[in-house]
C-alpha cells in the first residue's frame, strides 16, 4: 500500500504549497470584503459557492475563511464590556491554535472533501465519490457534541460524481447547526442548478501582473519582472497555471510555437519536429498538454488580433506583436483563425483522447495549420 505521505494531493498544484499553507490571499479583496459583510451583518449562510478560473486563490479563500470561523468566537449580546469591534481581515495569526491545527490537518472543526486514493489502481480517483461524503457522518457525530462552529471545505466540487453531489444537496437542503460548507468550483455549470441555487456565490477574478509577481513570490516561485507580464498574459491571471509555466519553462515553449507561427506559410519543419519529439514519451505528458493549451492561446491572440487590430499587450514574447500583425492583418483573417483554432483545437483533443503517439499529433497539428492558414 502506497505510503499516506507519498500520495499526491488532489488540491495541490505542483511547485506550489497546498492552500492551507497559504499565508495570504492576493488580488481578491473584493471576495473577502462580501464574505466579511455577510459575516458581520449576521447573514452567514451555510453554503458558500466559490468560483473563478482555475488557480486564482479560491481554495486559498476557503481555508482562510475556515481558519477565521473556527479562530473567531462568536460575540456574546451579554457581554457587559460591549461587543469587539467587526472584525476587517480574514487573516488569522499563524500562530493561533486553530491555525496550528489546521496547517497540521488535526482540527476537530475542519472536514476537507476532495478526491480519494484508489489503492488498487495506485492513482488518484478520478472523481469525488459518495465514499469520501459518508466520512461526514462521523464528523458530524464527533464534533456535535462540543456544540461549535463546523466548517466542511469541498475541492473541487465540480469533480463530484451523482451519488456524491446528491450527498452534499442534502446536506444543503438540511444543514446541521452551526456547520457552513465551502465548495470550490472551476466549472460551476457542472454543478446540478439545486446545489448552485443553495449557495450564496464569491466569484474571484484573474490576477493582474503587479498581483501576478506578489503571489508568485509567495509561493516561492522565482519570475523577473519581465516575464510577469508575460504569465500573467499566459496563464489568463492564474497563479496555478503561472507556476506551472516556470515548472515546464512555459514561457521558453510559448516563444518556440509562435516562431513556427511566423514562419507560415513556409513551416520550419526541422524545429516543428523538434518541437514535436520533445513532448514525445510517457514521462513528458505534461510538456505536450501545456503545449497543445500554448498553442489554443497564440492561436486565440491570433484571432483577438485580426478582429480588433491590434495585437494583445502585453507581449507574451519577444517579437510577438509582429508575428501577430503579419499573420491576422485584418478582421477576416481574425475570423479565419477564430474557426481555425476551434477546428484544430477539437482535432487535436481528439487525438489526444484516443492516444496518438504525441509528436504525431503535434506534427499533424502544424502541418493542418500549414495547410489551413488564412493567407498572409
């Protein structure tokens, strides 16, 4: 049996603490300003929705906001020295008990809802099933009998299976006192409308670059100011998806696809299958899936460029804006890659889910783009 310590964690981004271990939320002031509102004007609802592109904080915002319940007593209407002051900060010293607790997975209060480990494949599930949501039974019973704050932390919720998210409806349409759930969704449309109809939303937005470099720096990922601007384009304002970048030298990719881009009509084809031999093999599925979304995004600047008539800034790389303009002149070019990059971007997933040997598929790809492309 794989070793609990070994098991990767489902919540986690490669490269970058988990989110418990998060000190601080950046960029999303906004979110945390609603919670706090509802939180002091007594309207605390049970079930909070938390949405946003993929790596923006959410799961960040959830612990922060289950370290602030549990830390935060509830005020006493007899106390004879008056009520505390509102509390304007989410933040919860680290060393407060309810923090230590909690950064060692060890608190009462706290029950975290994410996808299991299935010994017999040796993998992650790849859903989040109802066998994970019975474990609240026992939570609810344990910590039922102290009479406090529960808080439950679902992530992701939109990865739960039918049985599953029936569960947590229930669990929603009769909450047990004093318990507020927290689920974290990237795509809340896959969400059944009853569960999102029961949860009051917090949506988080993209990161902007200055933000972009602060949350960069506290997860320890090292980025010049330079290429900030450039993840931030990148990344669409995920912190996530930026770390990932530097961990796959994304930004060295990026610049690698748009230089076979500018070299249409005529492909270099020496580097195309260069490019392609380099995501080739089980162990560089990650480079050929951070390539084949690289490539969805020169392809959308493409479109943004010719449609507007202007390229996207910042540069997400060096010479950009010229490739850019040389290859979507004017609105029709913009419409041609527009479908392009659906087409392609269909092929290729295609491709990808039937297992085609990956510098295949890449190949194939340039060489439709070659085929394709709008004339220059």
């Amino acid at each position: 049996m794989t070793d609990l310590a070994d098991r990767p964690e489902p919540d986690r981004i490669d490269g970058a603490p988990h989110p418990r271990d998060t000190a601080r939320l950046i960029g999303q002031r906004a979110a945390e300003e609603d919670f706090l509102t509802a939180y002091t004007s007594d309207r605390l609802h049970h079930g909070w929705l938390l949405t946003g592109p993929r790596g923006v904080g959410k799961a960040t915002l959830a612990w922060s906001i289950a370290r602030f319940l549990l830390a935060t007593p509830a005020p006493d209407a007899d106390d004879m020295f008056g009520a505390p002051p509102p509390p304007d900060t989410l933040d919860i010293p680290s060393d407060h008990p309810v923090a230590r607790r909690i950064a060692a997975m060890s608190e009462p209060g706290l029950f975290l809802l994410r996808r299991g480990w299935d010994d017999k494949a040796k993998r992650l599930r790849t859903q989040l099933t109802v066998d994970e949501v019975r474990g609240l039974r026992n939570f609810f019973a344990l910590s039922a009998a102290d009479g406090g704050r529960r808080v439950v932390i679902v992530d992701a919720a939109d990865e739960m299976n039918p049985n599953a998210a029936n569960a947590i409806l229930k669990l929603l349409e009769e909450p047990p006192a004093r318990t507020t759930l927290l689920l974290v969704c990237h795509q809340p449309a896959r969400l059944l409308p009853t569960i999102r109809s029961r949860c009051r939303e917090l949506r988080l937005s993209p990161l902007g670059p200055e933000d972009m470099a602060t949350a960069l720096a506290q997860a320890g990922a090292e980025a010049s100011p330079a290429q900030t601007g450039a993840l931030a384009t990148l990344s669409a304002g995920s912190v996530g998806a930026a770390v990932r970048l530097l961990n796959l030298d994304g930004l060295k990719l990026y610049a690698e696809i748009l230089g076979l881009l500018g070299s249409l009509p005529r492909l270099n084809r020496p580097a195309t299958i260069a490019l392609a031999e380099s995501c080739a093999g089980k162990t560089r599925e990650a480079r050929l899936d951070l390539a084949l979304t690289l490539i969805d995004v020169a392809l959308a600047r493409l479109a943004r460029t010719g449609v507007t008539g202007q390229p996207p800034q910042p540069e997400a790389a060096q010479g950009e804006a010229e490739i850019l303009r040389r290859l979507a002149p004017d609105a029709a070019a913009g419409r041609q890659w527009a479908a392009l990059a659906q087409s392609s971007g269909d092929r290729a997933r295609h491709a990808r889910g039937v297992n085609v040997d990956p510098a295949a598929l890449m190949l194939d790809l340039f060489l439709g783009l070659q085929a394709r492309a709008p004339a220059a």
